[in-house]
C-alpha cells in the first residue's frame, strides 16, 4: 500500500530551505572574519598577501565554469540530450577535482612554509596574522568539504541520469544538486576577495 | 476485550515489512513519531535521576553522594540530555511527527525518508552522548552551553558531547525543513491557513528557528571542536580570537532555540483549552500571528544572556528592551487563552488539568524572565538559582508540562486506550505541587545569593535548598505514577472510540489508532474551522 505524490515545487521548496541553513552555517564564520578585521585591519593585509593569488584566480574561473556547466546539464536533460546531459555533469565532477588539487598544492605550498593552524611559524607573526590563516584555513577547508559533497551528489545524480531514473520529465534531484552546486560556488565568490584581494 | 493486544489495528498492524524492521526502516510519520516518544521518554527520566541525584547532593552543606567534579559531570549531563535529547524535540518531533500530517489532511510528512534519517541523526547524537559520559577522560564538566576558554582545555570528553550536539542539531535542523515544506504544500483541500490548529502554526513558526537558527550551534560546536583536535584557536586571544564571540555565536541559536523548546507546548495547550472549554479559541489570528512574532522577536534577543560578559551599556540597553517586546506576544498568548476558558463549559478533565498548570507556571516563569531581562535586576540575579528556577519554570513547568498535558490529551489517540483518570488526577497533584515547592524554593534561594553549579553551600541557604529537595521528591512520586499510568493505560485501558475528547480538529475524526496512510482512499476535504465544536460530541469510554 503505498501513495504516490509528486510535486516539484515542494522539492526545489525544502532545497532551498535547505540552501538557507547552509548560508548560515558559513555565516558563523564570516562573522568572526568580520570582527577581526576590525580588530586587526593591518594585519590582515599582511597576510593576505602571503597567499598566493594565482592559485585563488585559477579555482574562482574552475569553479565558475562548473557552475556553467551544471546549468547546462539542466538545459540538456530538459531537451532530453541525456548523453549530453552526463557529458556535462562529468566536465563539472572534474572541475571540481581540478579544484581539490589546485587547493591541495596551494596548502601544501603554504604548509611548507610552517603556516598551519597551531603552528611555531604562525605564533611569532602575532595574533593577527594567526587568525587571518586560522579562518583561511577552516573556511576554505569547510567549503572544500561542500565541493567534495556536491561533485559526490553530481555524480550520484549522473548515473542515476545514465540509468534512466532522472528523465527529461523528472530531473528535480539534478535541478538540486545544481543548486546546491551554485551555492558551494557561490560561498567561493565571497571566501576570494575576502582572503586574496584586501590590501 | 480489554486483552485485545496492542498491535491489533491502525498503522501498528498494516506494514509493508513485519517486525522490528517494519518500525525500523518505516517512513510512516505515526511509526517515527511513536520511536521519538519512546526515546524521548527514556532520556527523559534518565536526565530526571541525574537531576534528582543532584537535589539529594544539596539536601545540606558539605558534599555527600557525589564530589565537586562529579557534581559539575552531573550538571552538564543532565543539561545535554534534556535540552538537546528531550526538550528541543519532545513535542516538535514526537507530537509533530504523529499529529501535523493528521491535523493538515495529509497523508505523510513532504520528505518521508528524510524523515527518517532525522530519526537515526537523532539516535546517533544520543548513542555519541552516551558515549561521551562513559568512554574516554570522564563525562563532560563544562555545563551545557560549552563555553570556552574552560571547554577547549579541559581534558574531559567536550569533543564528543559537542559532535553529539551537533548530530541532533543536524537531525532539528531536518525536521524543520521537513515541517516547513509539508505544512506549505501538503496541506488538504479547503484547509487553508485561517483554518491550520493552533498546533501547526506553532510548529510552523519553530520550524523557522529550528532551519535558521541551529546552523549556527553546528558552526559554533565545529570550531570548538577543530580547537581541541587542531589548536585552531578563534576563540583564543593569544591567536586573534575572542572567547566573547563563542557566546554570542552559541547564544544565537541557543536563545531561539529557548523558542523552539516553548512554541509547540503553546500550541499544545491552544488545542486543549478549546476542546475542554468547549468554545471555540478566543483570537485565533492575534494567536497564530502571536506565535510567529515570537519567532521573530525571540531570533533578536540572545545577547541578553551576556550582560555579565561585557558588552557596551548600549547593547546592554537595546537587548533588554528587545527582550522585554519578546513578553508582548507572550502575554497575547496567556490572555487569549484565559478569554477562552470565559464563560466556556470547562471539564476538568487529566489533559485541561496540565493546561492549566502550565499557563500559571508559565506566567511565573516569564514574569521572572523580565527580572533577568532587566540589566539591573540581571547584575543582582546572574547566575544565582534564581536563573536555574526561572528557566525550570519556563522549561519544566512549562514545556514539561505541556509535554505530559499532550501525552494525556493524544497517547490515547494513537494508541486506542485509555489510562485511568483518577490515578491521573492524583499524579497531576503530585507533579503540580512537587514542582512549585522544588522550584519556588530554588528561586528564592537565588535572590538570597546561592551561586549556581556549586555542589557545596553556606548554612544560610540550608532552609530552602531542603525544601527545594523535598519538593523533588514529591515531583519524582509524581513522575513515577504519572508514568506508570500512562504505560498501563497504554497496554491494556479502555479502548475508546474516534474522538473520546469531543475535539474538533481533524486527528479526531479517524479512527484510535489511526489507518497506515491516515485517511481512507478519498483525501479529506476541509470544510470548517479546527475550533468548531458545533455538533461535535465526545465519545463515552
């Protein structure tokens, strides 16, 4: 005996709920980047420009172009281009990889040079400088964890697409995962002028 | 016919699997919602001994069953388990999950399956809970609010209580996008939103806190976390960080969530007044509105806890008048719901008893909150018992109540017994009286200056902290019988008909207990008010 409902609009509804507790999840910290900020404006320049910006500037462009590419996933699936339609899923899931290693090196590269959390390196810079890498790195490492969920969702959602469960006339898990998508790209397009471009 | 087993009828007999697995792995709404209560239940009464245990510590001066350490272990248990494993889901997520479908003509909550997951986060932080009161370096000591600096170095076991509250805030955060999404499209034809019970549009209105609010608990409790494991330090000053900035960020969620605990017990007690007033609720809108103006106000107020933490007189000033507009709708509520009882044909009857019971014990609890509220009655009262009184008034006398008036009002609903009405007379006497006498007690010693979280107190508190014991015991024989009742009532009572209270709304009009899917093959359609007692008759049991 079971009953069968379906209803879209209730799905991408609770998505975006779901999107809301997301934002403020990272909005605990951005608050805490804001205050200190103000505490230490001078400070946080200097180690701003530690980081390296080419590393920043290549995942901002990866991470936008995934996004244009889930979008058009949607696009495709909704004019039932289904082969198309996992090609361009694939292209985001190995964007968002590229994002990973790009992230990897730039940590390691950080990491080589004694700036990690707790680290010797870090306490002789002073408090300010600490807390400018100590938020870099549990940001970063809070929305590297969103893109590590999100490209498992896409490709989740890609085989399902394969296997004819998400169809061109039943595609709103793939219009959630985008969303979700575009959130974690979105977080992105705050967390790079936030840690790379204050000067 | 009193022997006819318990899981003859309704959904506890129609399943697509048998067994434990058909309780298990079921997305039916009534099924989870019948686990919650069982769970709920149980860490109830545990966090009830740890409380009792710690009433017997203070019956006099000096340290007798348990030291200052274990003491501080015992204040912070009990503090877990009742806010995160009882109070924050006892009714959303029990009574919720069983009444809110029935009550909008639904046939399921939106999101069964996630539904359900919601279920094992919440099993999973209170195993992880456990955990962390028996496994590594001693049960955490650190109270229920994890402030730093002391929670990032203590060496007893803050990560895993924290991941454990961060799994059942996960779990709120779920059910509340579940409720949200089920309440704006899963609602029956004709049940529009002047026609929603009072129940929903208090659920309605925590369902928002619990999706805007609880989030930041999960961040706060993270970062106290990578701070243990990796030094991480933004609440450290000696890295740029500020331990102020941990009870601004815990009290965001954590004074909503005060809301989230209070809401649905209002919404409990709007059902119970009209069906045993049998008139219909006085003010329906000033109530509905009422409740999502708490919501909102209350989201404004959370620094109200920090006025002895340091902050400008400024803030200070804006918290406190903030927190006093939070009383506005709160009053809305205890006016409306005695206009309702005017001139009504009331009952007396075991659930309309607890009713009762909590809008007087919720008016104290709230008058005291305007006493804390105020910034320079706060300097004299923070952090005494008066603080802890205050809140058990609010929470236990309140919530608690609310709690046990719902379990007498719908238990039979959804089991299709009846427990004994005169056994539950005198248990509602018990707890009434046992309550006011332990927490009066613990107010008034607060004024006189007792500090709370201390195992140990000068002679001159002696006195009180007796009679608060003695009130505790009274309270515990109330609990006991009340429970006991319940439970017999449950097994083996009377079985009743549809609607053995005479209510309107539609959880009355299926049958005790209720079919797997709700209604029959036809969707209900709504055709008048849920305060509508126009030829609507109890049944006789």
């Amino acid at each position: 005996m079971s009953f069968e409902h379906r209803d879209d609009t209730g799905d991408r509804f609770g998505m975006w709920l779901f999107l809301y507790t997301e934002v403020i999840l990272f909005s605990g910290l951005f608050i805490l980047y804001a205050i200190a900020l103000i505490t230490y404006p001078q400070e946080y320049i200097t180690a701003s420009n530690k980081l390296n910006i080419w590393f920043g500037g290549a995942n901002t462009v990866v991470l936008l172009t995934s996004s244009l590419t889930i979008a058009l996933a949607i696009t495709a699936i909704q004019r039932n281009q289904i082969r198309l339609c996992i090609n361009l899923c694939v292209a985001t899931i190995g964007l968002a990889i590229v994002f990973l290693i790009n992230k990897y090196f730039e940590w390691s590269h950080e990491i080589s040079l004694g700036i990690y959390p707790a680290s010797e390196t870090l306490r002789d810079m002073g408090p300010g400088v600490t807390s400018f890498f100590n938020l870099y790195y549990f940001t970063a490492g809070l929305h590297g964890l969103h893109v590590l969920i999100g490209a498992t969702l896409i490709t989740v959602v890609a085989v399902m697409v394969a296997k004819g469960k998400v169809t061109s006339d039943r595609y709103v898990l793939l219009e959630n995962s985008a969303l979700y998508w575009h959130l974690v790209d979105l977080v992105w397009i705050f967390l790079f002028p936030l840690y790379y471009l204050i000067i | 016919m009193t022997k006819t087993p318990l899981t003859n009828s309704g959904f506890y007999s129609e399943s697509p699997r048998s067994g434990v697995l058909g309780w298990l792995l079921s997305t039916d709404h009534k099924r989870i919602g019948m686990m919650y209560l069982g769970c709920i239940t149980t860490m109830f009464i545990v966090a009830a001994v740890l409380g009792l245990a710690m009433r017997l510590q203070l019956f006099t001066p000096g340290q007798h069953i348990m030291t200052a350490q274990t003491y501080n272990a015992t204040f912070t248990v009990h503090g877990i388990i009742m806010i995160f494993l009882f109070i924050i889901p006892s009714i959303p997520a029990a009574f919720g999950n069983l009444l809110l479908p029935i009550q909008i003509g639904a046939r399921d909550v939106f999101f069964p399956k996630l539904n359900l997951l919601s279920w094992y986060l919440y099993i999973s932080g209170a195993i992880l809970a456990i955990l962390a009161i028996f496994t590594g370096t001693g049960a955490p000591d650190t109270g229920w609010t994890f402030y730093v600096p002391f929670s990032t170095q203590t060496s007893t076991n803050v990560s895993l209580a924290a991941m454990a509250a961060f799994m059942l805030g996960f779990s709120s955060i779920l059910t509340g996008i579940n409720f949200v999404t089920t309440i704006h499209r899963l609602r029956a034809e004709g049940m529009g939103w002047g026609r929603l019970p009072l129940f929903v549009w208090t659920l309605y209105a925590t369902a928002w806190i619990q999706v805007l609010a609880t989030p930041m608990l999960g961040i706060t409790l993270v970062l106290v976390m990578l701070e243990r494991f990796f030094g991480a330090g933004l609440f450290d000053v000696a890295s740029g960080g500020d331990p102020i900035l941990f009870q601004h960020l815990f009290w965001i969620y954590s004074h909503p969530a005060v809301y989230i605990m209070i809401l649905p017990a209002m919404g409990v007690i709007s059902e119970i007044i009209p069906t045993f007033s049998r008139k219909p609720l006085f003010g329906y809108w000033a109530m509905a509105i009422s409740s999502l103006a708490i919501a909102f106000a209350g989201s404004l107020v959370w620094a109200h806890h920090m006025y002895a933490s340091g902050m400008s007189d400024f803030a200070i000033l804006v918290f406190s008048l903030l927190t006093f507009i939070v009383a506005i709708p709160s009053a809305i509520k205890i006016f409306n719901w005695i206009s309702t009882l005017y001139k009504g044909s009331i009952q007396l009857g075991p659930p309309m008893l607890y009713a009762l019971a909590f809008i007087l014990q919720f008016a104290i609890g709230g008058l005291g909150g305007l006493a804390l509220g105020a910034a320079a009655a706060d300097i004299h009262l923070h952090d005494t018992t008066f603080v802890v009184g205050h809140f058990h008034y609010t929470m236990f006398g309140g919530t608690g109540f609310a709690f046990f008036a719902a379990l007498h009002y719908w238990l039979p609903k959804f089991t299709g017994r009846m427990y004994n009405h005169k056994i539950a007379f005198i248990a509602w006497g018990l707890l009434f009286v046992g309550f006011n006498v332990t927490y009066m007690a613990m107010q008034a010693v607060g004024i006189q200056g007792m500090p709370r979280r201390y195992y140990d107190y000068l002679p001159e508190f002696q006195t009180l902290n007796m009679v608060a014991t003695l009130g505790s015991w009274v309270l515990a024989a109330g609990l006991i019988m009340m429970f006991a009742n319940l439970l017999k009532g449950m097994l083996n009572g009377k079985l009743i008909g549809m609607n053995p209270w005479g209510g309107a709304t539609l959880e009355w009009q299926v049958p005790s207990p209720p079919p797997m899917l709700n209604f029959g093959k036809e969707d209900p359609v709504v055709t008048r008010g849920p305060y509508d007692y126009k030829g609507v008759k109890a049944d006789e049991f």
